[in-house]
C-alpha cells in the first residue's frame, strides 16, 4: 500500500494542536447523558418553533438525503416552518396554479395529489422547501429562473414522492450559490433539460425513482439506492455514489479518465450482484466514481480512480477505524474492518467518509478522511484524526452524540436536530461552526477562524482558556480566554449559569480555586486574576469549568498547560538578592556582543525570555575561582523587548534589555 504523503498530518496533530489535557471518555459521554436529560420536553416548546424548527434543520450532505428517504419510506409528510404562509396546490382536486412574470413566496409549497404548478417565463422567489407528492402532482418550469435562497448550505429542499414529477427545461436553478438538497423516493421522477445550476446539488434516490437529465452546467451528486434509474447525457460535474448492500457484490474496474461517451450499470454487469438499480451516462464530462459499501457487503474494485468511498455503519455494534488516509494509492490493500469485505487493486482513492447509522458506536483514530456524518442514536469518538473537507464536512443529526478530540478540520462542522457535538482541543482551520434545531454544540479549548453561529432552537457552550502560556512567579497572572453558553430566542434548552477557575501542579492530583463561582459571561476578557507567590517554577494545568443555569448543572472542563518561570517579568531594579550584574551594550545590535559582569558566584544559569513568555536562550556557565565576566553572541535573537533571568543556587535577578 502506497500512502500519500498526507499521512505526515496525523504525526503532527498531537504536537500542533492546544496543549492541555484531553477530555476523558468517561466523562465525555456523562456530558451526553445529563445534557440528553435536560432537554426540554416537546411540550414545553412553542409550537411556532416546532414548525420552523423541522424545515431548517435538514441533514445535510451526502449521507443527510438517506434520513430523509426513510422518513418518506413511512409517508410522513415533514412539518412546515412558520415565518411564512404554506402554499397548497392540489386541494381541492384538479387544482393547479400558473406563474408568469415576477413572483415571491415565504413558505413552503406543497403540491399534492393531482396539483399542478407551472413556472412559465418566470421569475420566482421562494423563501421555503417544495413537495411534490401525489399520485398526478406535477410541477414545470419552462425558461424560467426560479431563485430559493438560503442563509446557510443545505437549507432547502426539493422532495418529490408518490408519482411525483417535475420537469424543468431551459431553466436556471439558484440555491445562492450553495449545497441543497433533491430527494426522490417511491415512483417520482424529475426531468432536468438545459437547465443550469448555481450551486451543487445532493440527490437521494431509492425504491422506483427515476432522474433524467439532458444537459446540465453542473449536476451534483447522487446517492443510488433500490430499483432507482439514472440517466445522464450532455452533463456536467456528475458524482454517482453506488450504494453496496449487506448482501450486495461489487466487483468492478470503473472506466478511466473523467469524460464518458457511453456507460451503462446495472445487475446484469458482470461483477455486480444484489443491487437493482440502472445508471446510464452518454456524452458526459467531470464524471467521478463512488462507492458506498454497507455492513455485509463485498466490495472488490481493481485498476480505478474512486472519486470517494463512504462507509456505512449499520447495527448495534461497536466498530474501530483507524488508518485510513484520503488521496491513497493501493496496490493490493484489504480494509482492516471485521463487518464487511473491502478489497482494492492497483486504485486511488482520493477520499474516505464515515457514515454510522442506527446505535453504532464507533471509533476513530488516526485517519486522514474527507467527512464524518452520524444519524439515529449513534455514539462516534474521534481522536487524533484530520477531516480534511474533501468529501464535505463534519457534522451529526437526530440524536446523535459526536466527540472531536485532539483533532482538525477543514470546511465546517456541524450540530443539527437533537444532537450533541463536542469539540474539544481541536481545530477548525475554515468554514464555520454551526447548530442547528435543539441540537448543543461544545466548543471546548478548540480554535475556530470564527465565533459559531446558532440558528433555530439551538444552543453552543464554549469555554476557552486564552492567554498566557507561561508567566513568572510571585507575580499576579491576568488569564484571558471566554466563558460562555448561548442559545437562540426560540430555544428550549439551557443558558449560561456561572464559571470558576482553578490550578494544579503537573503531577499534584488536587485542583485549587482561583478565586470564587463568577455569574458573569467573559468573552476573550480577563477570566481571573492568578496569585503565584509562593509557587514554585514549573508547570502548572489551569481549568476553567463552565456550568449551565439549572440546579443540576452540567459541568464543562476546559485545561490549559502553563509554565511558571523563575523570576519577576519586567522589573528594572536589581534584586536586593542578585547579583549586582550588568548587560552591556544596551540596546543591543546584531552585531553585539553581550557581556555579563557577576561578581562572587561560581555557577550560574541564564535564561533569555521574549515578549510573550517564550524561552528563546538557556546556559549554564561554570566561573573558575576570581573570574566574574563573560560574554555570548546575540543568539540570533529579532528585533523586541526581551528579559534576562540569572539564577544561582543561592539568588536570582531579572534584566530587561532591547534587541534593535
């Protein structure tokens, strides 16, 4: 097996990533267990809310349109949001509506039973989701733009079911540019006809469903399931995602090169066994290949270029991954997972994905992988990984509990429904963090380019220890960081109670206060005042515990290591016990030479200190009898402010000096 040479990243998280103490697991899934009790009740909540909140709160990407195929699977219609009038098309029976022209919408429309609704040289704006179900629903739009905004990627939707038909032809498609949804389950079908997309579209199929496209700027991705039927021609950017099931074969060499004049799959191919669906492709370009392998399957592809393979984690079981690196080459590589076979030969992978289901509890450590994305009542701990965005983002649904530890992500991550998110001594290069629905995001001790945004009924925690990293003893340490706990208007769940900070000795086992509970939420302000007199140097843990408003308060820890350093930060008097010594010349340049005059002590330890606390210089000097001067070069120091510790066995003194 021939990794790539990304693998590098997982070497160096533990050493890039913030230096403190992890969250142990125990105490991890306490959190999940008190927080999921705390919830308010259904009934407790507004029911203007319960309608908006099941519109917004879409699963989102690849693995997020299989939820909502199961939903449409047991025919429950999703609730409407509130914020705007739900428009109904097909009641009474032969209903129908034609728009022509300018037109607006806030709400949802739904067109049902034998409800038809035509776009015809229209200009459209819809602020909600389209339904279309019913056994004669249709919806058309001929040269038209229809226009559906979204505040954030994958808010909206378009869910065709029953017999269900749309067919849009010379028309633009505009999500704001972003990532929405197409679900289409039972008999429905869409027809897409020089159509042009402004954003990316991800498509669920299953059971008899049918897409047929004609010419498209960009197609999407699409998530193929059942007797379900595709067909592309004259396409643009097509991800087809072939789902393998439990008692699915699939052993496959896709076509080379990203160009298809003629393709066509299906359960009479060779190699392929289990699956019923059919996918075929004329006179396309940017066609990529995926696979998405479920537990039980066998999987053997050879002499390919996978575009993406998502494994889906089905049961009750408890599953360990570890290994797995995006944009690999294998010449000959068996996946090390106990539940299904998974063989490759002499193929690339560009990226990796993890999808666990129903109450999976999964793990995962060391991997490289493009999206991590959860559903049901499942559990996933990832440590020391990097989701590298490559295959969307990261994020968890329903009632899912979902921990990031010592870990680092590109792209977003993501809290929705009712689940809980922690990330914890992580990293969050770009994109956002965001919840949405009553779902509870914790941002412990972790980096984000941004503060995380809230939407719907849901609320964020987060707790940081900033600055300093080290400080002087016998001195009071200001320590910044935040401490806070938000949650949306409409939103049922908890609010900031109160915080306190403490410290320990690495290697002591008792945590002592740093002053009193404070009721205040701080927000990268002075979180306390820290007393070090009569500490010893070295280093210390700081920790800030951050509780919630109800009597039984969910308690969160964030730590930060510190180091004590001998001395006394910035002082420009001589010690009354040090040694009476000099720096010389000062400031200094690059060229200086900086001499030392210590009378009477015959070892010495000298220290250089930067600006913000940083050991740039060390030595120890050995004087022979009746010689008390030295000198050392410049030690390569930049341009600032920086001080001098000199400490003997019996004293110690601290000089401030400028490097010019």
């Amino acid at each position: 097996m021939k990794k790539s040479i990304r693998v590098f990243f997982i070497i160096i998280l533990s050493s890039t990533l913030s230096f403190g103490q992890q969250l142990p697991k125990k105490e991890i899934r306490q959190y999940f267990t008190r927080a999921t009790q705390k919830r308010t009740k259904g009934d407790d909540v507004p029911s203007a809310f319960l309608k908006q909140n099941s519109e917004t709160t879409n699963p989102s990407g690849v693995f997020g349109v299989i939820e909502k195929l199961k939903d449409l699977r047991r025919k429950r219609i999703p609730d409407k949001p509130a914020g705007g009038d739900t428009l109904v098309i097909g009641v009474p029976p032969l209903d129908s509506l034609t728009i022509t022209g300018t037109y607006s919408h806030t709400g949802p429309i739904l067109v049902i039973g034998n409800g038809i609704l035509r776009f015809k040289h229209a200009n459209a704006t819809i602020i909600g989701d389209l339904f279309v179900w019913g056994d004669h629903a249709l919806v058309t739009a001929d040269s038209s733009y229809l226009y559906f905004p979204q505040q954030y990627f994958y808010q909206r939707s378009l869910v065709i079911a029953g017999k269900g038909n749309v067919v849009y032809r010379n028309t633009t498609l505009d999500h704001s540019g972003l990532s929405h949804n197409l679900v289409l389950t039972d008999s429905a079908r869409i027809e897409l006809n020089h159509v042009t997309n402004i954003g990316f579209t991800t498509c669920g199929m299953n059971l008899a469903s049918e897409i047929d496209v004609d010419g498209i700027n960009q197609a999407g991705e699409f998530v193929i399931l059942d007797q379900s039927k595709l067909s592309f021609k004259h396409a643009k950017t097509v991800l087809l995602w072939f789902h393998v099931p439990g008692s699915g074969v699939f052993h496959y060499s896709f076509p080379d090169g990203d160009t298809v004049q003629s393709y066509t799959l299906n359960n009479s191919t060779p190699g392929i066994s289990g699956v019923d669906y059919s996918v075929q492709v004329d006179t396309s370009t940017d066609i990529m290949w995926a696979l998405m392998p479920a537990t039980g399957s066998d999987v053997s592809i050879s002499d390919s270029k996978i575009r993406s393979i998502g494994l889906w984690f089905l049961g009750h079981d408890t599953i360990s991954v570890s290994g797995l690196v995006d944009n690999s080459v294998y010449t000959d590589y068996t996946a090390n997972l106990n539940d299904r076979f998974l063989h490759l030969t002499n193929s690339g992978v560009l990226t990796w994905s993890l999808y666990p289901m129903d109450t999976v509890s999964l793990n995962v450590t060391g991997c490289i992988v493009g999206e991590i994305g959860s559903e049901a009542h499942c559990t996933v701990i990832t440590t020391d990984a990097f989701v590298d965005g490559s295959g969307g983002y990261w994020w968890a649904t329903d009632h899912t509990f979902m921990v990031g530890e010592n870990c680092m992500a590109v792209n977003a991550i993501r809290s929705t429904q009712d689940a809980i998110f922690i990330f914890a001594y992580s990293t969050l290069n770009q994109g956002e963090a965001s919840a949405l629905g009553t779902s509870i995001m914790m941002i412990v001790q972790s980096q984000l380019p941004d503060l995380p945004l809230m939407y719907d009924g849901s609320c964020i925690w987060y707790s940081r220890i900033g600055n300093p990293s080290s400080a002087f003893v016998d001195t009071v340490v200001p320590i910044s960081g935040s401490a806070w706990i938000d949650k949306t208007p409409l939103s049922p769940l908890m609010d900031f109670g109160w915080y306190r900070m403490f410290y320990q000795k690495s290697g002591d086992s008792i945590w002592h206060p740093i002053g009193g509970k404070i009721y205040t939420e701080k927000r990268e302000e002075i979180l306390a005042e820290w007393d070090t007199h009569g500490l010893a140097p070295g280093l210390y843990y700081e920790k800030l515990v951050l509780a919630d408003n109800s009597p039984d308060s969910i308690l969160v820890e964030a730590v930060k290591g510190i180091n004590l350093l001998p001395g006394i930060f910035g002082i420009h008097e001589i010690s009354s016990t040090g040694f009476n010594s000099r720096i010389f010349p000062d400031p200094i340049t690059e060229k200086s030479v900086m001499e030392f005059f210590l009378p009477g002590e015959d070892q010495i330890e000298i220290s250089i200190v930067d600006l913000w606390g940083k050991i740039v210089f060390r030595m120890e000097k050995q004087f022979p009898e009746g010689d008390n001067f030295f000198s050392i070069g410049n030690t390569n120091l930049s341009q600032g402010y920086y001080t001098c510790i000199l400490k003997s066995p019996n004293r110690y003194e601290v000089r401030k000096f400028v490097k010019m």
